[in-house]
C-alpha cells in the first residue's frame, strides 16, 4: 500500500504559520487506518514566550480598546463561517480523532452554539449604575478584559471544547493561545483560519503546538492572565496548582465515572437506549459518556438482555463509512482500554468482548467494539478507573438509596442520570446527588451554551465552569468606579472616614 510523506503540522502566529524550524516533532495518525498522516511541531518554551509576547502586544495596541460593536461584528462573522464550514471541520476531526462524521458534525455544532451565546456580549458585559449614592456620587461597576489567556484542550473534543472558551474569552476583550492536544491538532488550526478570515486583528489568536514544555511555559509566563484546562484528573490538578501558584486565574476540568442510575419503574427500552448510546458514542472517550450503568434490581436481566441487542445491531469501523461508532485515538490508549476486558477473578463477566468484534475498515485501525461487562463493583479496576473507551459496567444495587450512596462516593462529580418515572424519586436524586451536572431521563445533560458546564469533586479545580456568564466572569474582572463631578459645597478638609450623606 502506497503511504504518503506525512504532512507538516505548525503553529499559527499572528495569523499565520510558524516559518521556523521543529527541533522536535509528534506523529500524527488516522486512528481509522494506522497509518501516520501528519508530523506535529512541538514548541520550546522560548517559543511559548515569544508567542505570549506577540499575543500581548495585539491586546494593548488594539483589542483591549477595540469596542463591543465591532467585537460582536467579528463575533457574528465568525459565527457565520463556523456554520458554513463545520462539515469541513467535522471531516479534520474524523480524519485525527477517529469519531463518525455525523458524531463530528454534532460536536462542532455544539461549539457553535457557544459562538452564538457570545455574540450577545454586549449585553453579558452591562454593569450595573446607582445614581446619587450619597449627595451628588454615583456608582457603577464595569467588566473588564485581563490580557492574555491560554486555553488547553484534550484530544477527545478538538473543536468543541476550544470553543468553549475561545469566543467568550475573544468577545471579552482578551487575547488568546491555544494549546490543543498533539494526537488532533489540526481541528484548531481550521478553526483559528476562520477567525483570521471573519476579521480578528492579528495576534489575538495564536495556536501553539506541544506537551509538557508548552504547557509549563504557559503556566509559568507571568503575562498569561488566566488558564482554561481539560483533560484527565491528575493532569488538571497539576495545571490547577502550578497555575495558582504563579497568581494566575485557573479553571481545570478534569476526569469521571459517570454513573446513570436506572429504577425499576424506568422506561427499559429508553434505558437501554441511552445506555448504548451515552456508552459507546465516540467510542466511549467523552468526559460525558456513561460508564457505570448502576441497575436497581431486579431490574438488572432485563435491561441488561434489551442493551446487550442493542450493542449486536452496532456497526464498528472507519467513521467516514457511514458507521455507528469509530476506532479509538491511538494504538497505546486501545490497547489499555482493551486491558479492562481481561476480568481477574472477583465476580465481574465479560458479556460482550469487543475485541473479538469485525470491522469495517481498511488497514490497521485502533478498533475496539462495544464491550459490555456485568457484576462490577467498587475496588475493580473496572469501577473505579476512567476507562474513557468503549466499555460499559454494569453494577447491581438493592435499592435508589445504595445507588444514591455509591454515585457519591465516587471521587469524581462530573455527570450523573437517574431514569424513573417516579418524579418524586428525580426531584430527590437532583437535590442528593453531589455531582455538578444531572440528566433526568436524559444520559448526557451537557448543559446548553447559556449555562455553564462544569463538574463537582475530582472533576473540577477552581471556582468556575466552562462557559455560560461563569465563563463572561472568568475572562473578565470586576471594576467599581465611585464618581463626583466638581462641586464647590464638597471642599474642605474632613480626615475622617466618607460617610454617605
């Protein structure tokens, strides 16, 4: 089979790709086939800096200055585009990540509608006015940019979680650098060239390329303001702590076990619905997906009878084919969730082997099939590790109260889902559960652009979620501005503390 020269993948500077030279590169593939499709620049911190430099310099010399109308015309621009062209970046991100086109074409539309909910910043922005205060004094309060920002996205959403971020810090006034994973990196660059293209000055968008290196550098740089970070657990308590410690402004997402809690009076077949789909959709690597389905008997048999032909009606392969779900990232990450399948003696059983599944693709793709296991509980690798691929466990609980306790004992609070149709039962469970987001009915209640998204627990560091006004407010700081104009019947000289009169 003939192989391409893999492409060069580079940084995006002031509008335009890095001319220099790499002294070190990432291999970039197409999870679908194997093969490698792209060589990836990885920035030196001097780079980093340099970058920072120029991001800083943009915000000074215009766009912390530049007003709300014609940030929103860039917004509305922007917007207009991303709509135009999301097939084109769905197909960059199925070529890199792996998930169907249809799955790819959903995630961007998603980070469309944080595009939208940002073009709306002049009125997110309005402070707040009293008039006469105290005699002839008034007060108001402003928002106000903070300079540059960074935003350090994960692998399994390439588009949309930099747009979680990116707009609403853009319409806020600031500049921004993205550091995007190395195993999908060109979902960004599209995306950045579409910023370029809806009239955003040079520099206040930049793409920055790298691992470690990179993301020390940002952190470290005494001119990036704030910090925006996904990814697994540990990585975001890192970023969460180096952050602070250098005085920056951090929001870190971090990692789940997301558990969706069926009860015996639920809709089984709505269940088992969501269950396939929340489980295996992207292949299982969503920090939303359902991973712990916890079943109260007996309801258990039958739920689990109704998911298990569901999961045999599902077509694996290469997403661009029309199938039902793709393969995963890397080679490295499939074979570790693959690892979970070989149950050690403990009462767990594998019910359906995605390893010994066929698939509909060419070459040596990174494939793993729905895998179903039951009779898992707390202390297996199974329960309590993020998996993040294609493997749904079943556990089995006597009652809403042992589900309720397991839910939150669990270290993680991402996202949770009750099924019933007891709405006494749902109402209880939302009010209960210790987790930041909560579906009744529904597997994967991501919240709508106009709130925020935002887990509880080990799923979260710092004070504020991802988009919505908590996002307006952490790209913004507060200013309040007590106001008197000239008056003659205010002189003197008074030492004591101002009291309103």
């Amino acid at each position: 089979m003939f192989v391409s020269s893999p492409q060069r993948i580079t940084h995006l500077i002031a509008g335009s790709p890095w001319e220099g030279t790499a002294e070190r590169t990432s291999p970039v593939y197409n999870p679908a086939t194997g093969e490698q499709t792209g060589a990836l620049d990885l920035a030196s911190a001097a780079l980093v800096d340099d970058v920072v430099a120029t991001a800083k310099a943009a915000w000074v010399a215009e766009w912390q200055h530049t007003s709300l109308t014609r940030r929103t015309q860039v917004l509305f621009k922007f917007r207009e585009l991303l709509n135009e062209r999301k097939e084109e970046i769905a197909a960059v991100i199925t070529a890199e990540h792996g998930k169907v086109l249809s799955d790819a074409i959903g995630e961007v539309t998603r980070g469309l509608e944080v595009a939208e909910f940002a073009c709306g910043i002049p009125h997110l922005l309005k402070g707040g006015f009293s008039e006469n205060v105290s005699t002839k004094v008034d007060v108001y309060s402003i928002r106000q940019s903070l300079g540059v920002v960074a935003v350090i996205s994960p692998f399994n959403f390439p588009a949309m979680v930099p747009l979680w971020f990116v707009p609403i810090a853009i319409a806020c006034g600031n500049a921004v650098i993205i550091k995007p994973s190395e195993k999908d990196p060109s979902a960004v660059n599209a995306v950045a060239a579409l910023w370029k293209e809806a009239g955003l000055p040079d520099g206040i968008l930049n793409v920055v390329h790298g691992d470690k290196e990179a993301v020390d550098a940002l952190l470290d740089n005494p001119d990036v303001r704030a910090v925006s970070f996904v990814g697994s657990t540990p990585i975001a308590k890192y970023v969460y702590e180096r952050g602070t410690a250098n005085g920056k402004r951090v929001q870190a997402l971090g990692g789940a076990k997301n558990h969706m809690l069926v009860l015996p009076d639920a809709d089984l077949d709505l269940a088992a619905d969501a269950a396939v789909n929340a489980g295996f959709g992207s292949a299982g690597e969503r920090c939303m997906a359902i991973s712990a389905l916890v079943a109260v008997e007996p309801v258990a048999d039958p739920l689990i009878e109704k998911i298990k032909d569901r999961m045999g009606k599902l077509v694996t392969g290469d997403g661009t084919r029309g199938t039902d779900m793709g393969p995963l990232v890397t080679k490295a990450h499939r074979d570790k969730v693959a690892s979970y399948l070989d149950v050690e003696d403990g009462g767990a059983e594998v019910l359906v082997d995605g390893r010994e599944a066929d698939f509909d693709a060419d070459g040596d793709g990174f494939f793993l099939a729905p895998s179903l296991i039951d009779k898992v509980a707390p202390g297996m690798p199974q329960y309590d590790d993020e998996i993040f691929g294609p493997v749904l466990s079943v556990v089995r609980v006597a009652s809403y109260d042992e589900g309720l306790k397991l839910i939150n004992d669990s270290p993680f609070g991402n996202g949770t889902a009750i099924f019933t149709n007891d709405g006494g039962a749902a109402r209880r469970f939302q009010n209960e559960v210790e987790v930041g987001m909560v579906g009744i009915n529904v597997p994967i209640p991501v919240p709508m652009a106009y709130f925020s998204f935002g887990g509880w627990k080990a799923s979260l560091f710092g004070d504020s979620h991802a988009h919505g006004m908590e996002g307006v407010h952490f790209f913004t700081r507060g200013k309040v501005v007590t106001s008197r104009w000239l008056d003659p019947s205010h002189g003197g000289l008074n030492l004591g503390f101002p009291q309103n009169v």
